[in-house]
C-alpha cells in the first residue's frame, strides 16, 4: 500500500509561481504576444505598474541542461516552463503578488500588503469538531465552484495554432485546478503520435525541486481556499501518519470512512460521496487521475 503523508508544514515562500493559465491571458491575444501581463482592476495598468505594485517583465529561465532522464529538448511544453506559453509576465514588487499583481504575496494582507500574519498548519486530528466540519465544507465548496481567475489547457501550444488561434482552455473548479496541475507537472513527456510518450520523467517528483514544487503548490492551494472563502485564516491541516497503524482521516468526519455497503466506495455520510471525478482530460485522452486519491498522496 502506498503511504498517505499529505499536507506537509509550513515552509519558506517561493517567489516564482506554478500558476499556470491566468484567465485574463488564456486567450488568442496572449498566446499570440506571448505576454501576460494583466490590468490591475485598481487602476488599469499592467501589473498595477502605476501604482508601483510590478511591472511586466520579460521570464527569466534557468539555462541548465536538462537531466540525464531527460533526452529531449523543444517536444514538451513544459520545457523552461512558461515560455512555450509566455515569455512576458508580471514582476511584483514588495509584498504585492499574484499574476497581475492584484494580491499579496503568500504570508501577506491588508491594503498595502504591509501585515505579514503567520500560517499555522494544524494536526487534523486535533481539530474541533467545528473545525473540521469547516474544513470539509471548505474543499466542498472548491469543488463546486469555477475558478474565477485560473484556466487549464486541454491542448497542447502547437495544437493552438502558431498565432494562437485556436486557444484550447477550459473552466475547471478550484479543487479540481489543483489536481490538474499536479497531474500537468507529473505526467508523460507526449513525443508525437498516439500512445508516443516519453514515461521516465516527473517534472515535480524527480529532482530537487520535489520540496518546494510542493511547499509553492500547497502555499498556492491555501491562497485560492482563501480567497474563494473570504476566509484569511484558513490553512491546510496535515495528517502525520508516521506511527499510524490504520487510516485516522478516512472517517466521515474527515476525508471520508467506508462504504458499508461497497467496500470501494466512500462511506455515504460523507460529504466526499457525492464527488464526481472530472473528467478533464490531457491532450492525448487520458484521463486525470481521480481528484480524492491526488491531493491526498504525496508518497515521500
Ligand atoms: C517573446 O515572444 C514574442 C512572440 O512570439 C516574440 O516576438 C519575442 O521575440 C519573444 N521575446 C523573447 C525575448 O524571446
């Protein structure tokens, strides 16, 4: 059985940003200029230049080599990502974040962005009862809610046309956004041709990005919750299953207990029962790895 660790602590701030397709540049003019760099709705500038909040700057990338488990260069969009898709984006300055911007970097709020507020990640098992109704309520409502500023590609940047003009995006919840993007990060490097896929790379769980890919990932995946709830103060539980001799979450209180009547699916009670998997699909048909089991097993 694969060992559920999830949610990890608390870490440092990454400053560069996973997001990848801001809706404001999922679009024809943005994939054709290359740049994606927003008006701030606070007064119409991109990346609220006028401000001082960022400016639009071009994508630095490193210039490294790839790893010897990669062979390949120029067949992946996600080779020195983001420039097969933009090579101009928003710099923010000071606290401010976001792709236009518009917000505060991770660990920051107010107005100017100014309060820096620490994030205390929790036990789940030591939550309230309240608490950890919140919480479920929390992923339940991210579940069912579009994301109003990010959208996933369902093809690739060839398929969408030299000058962009057949951009291929979709609207996705923002739950499912997350499991889109771990699934994007890690799967198969696609060669050409049906079922032509290059298997033996990771981009998230394969190097020494494995920590902070997922420290940003999960800084990112608190900061939507936030936003989507109006709830600052939110921040992501962890389960410590190091001593643990069966599966304290999967109560119906938590992520969900057993059916008693299917021992394959999820205890009815449970709000997570009523979850469909999506069925967005990456551009070669396969299917996203279903949402439940995705978030929740970061094997380490
Ligand atoms: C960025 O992309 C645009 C559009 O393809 C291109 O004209 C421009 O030369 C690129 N800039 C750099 C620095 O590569």
């Amino acid at each position: 059985m694969r060992r559920w660790c999830l949610w990890v602590v608390l870490l440092q701030l990454v400053r560069t940003s996973s997001a990848q397709f801001p809706r404001p540049c999922a679009n024809r003019d943005g994939l054709r200029t290359k740049e994606c760099c927003p008006a701030w709705a606070g007064d119409g500038s991109p990346c609220g230049a006028l401000s001082g909040r960022g400016f639009c700057a071009q994508v630095e990338v490193s210039e490294e080599p790839h790893g010897p488990q990669y062979p390949h260069s120029g067949i992946d969009d996600r080779e020195r990502w983001p420039l097969a898709f933009f090579n101009r984006t928003c710099r923010c300055v000071g606290n401010y974040g976001g792709f236009g911007c518009g917000e505060c970097r991770f660990g920051y709020r107010g107005a100017a962005c100014g309060e820096y507020r620490e994030s205390v990640r929790r036990n789940v098992l030591s939550l309230s009862a309240a608490e950890q109704r919140r919480f479920t309520s929390y992923l339940n409502l991210a579940k069912n809610t579009v994301s109003r500023d990010y959208v996933i590609a369902t093809a690739t940047r060839a398929e969408m046309g030299a000058d962009g003009e057949n951009p291929m995006f979709s609207d996705i919840n923002t739950y499912d956004l997350f499991v889109w993007m771990h699934y994007y990060v890690s799967r198969d490097a696609f060669l050409g041709g049906p079922g032509n896929v290059w298997r033996d790379i990771d981009f998230a769980h394969e190097s020494a990005a494995f920590l902070p890919w997922h420290r940003l990932y999960l800084l990112h995946w608190e900061h939507e919750i936030r936003k989507l709830t109006g709830d600052p103060d939110f921040s992501i539980p962890y389960w410590d299953w190091r001593d643990a001799q069966t599966c304290q979450v999967c109560t119906d209180a938590l992520m969900g207990g057993r059916s008693p009547l299917d021992p394959n699916l999820l205890s009815p009670a449970s709000v997570f029962s009523s979850w469909k998997v999506s069925a967005a699909t990456d551009p070669l048909g396969s299917e996203v790895t279903p949402p439940s089991t995705q978030l929740l097993r970061f094997t380490v």
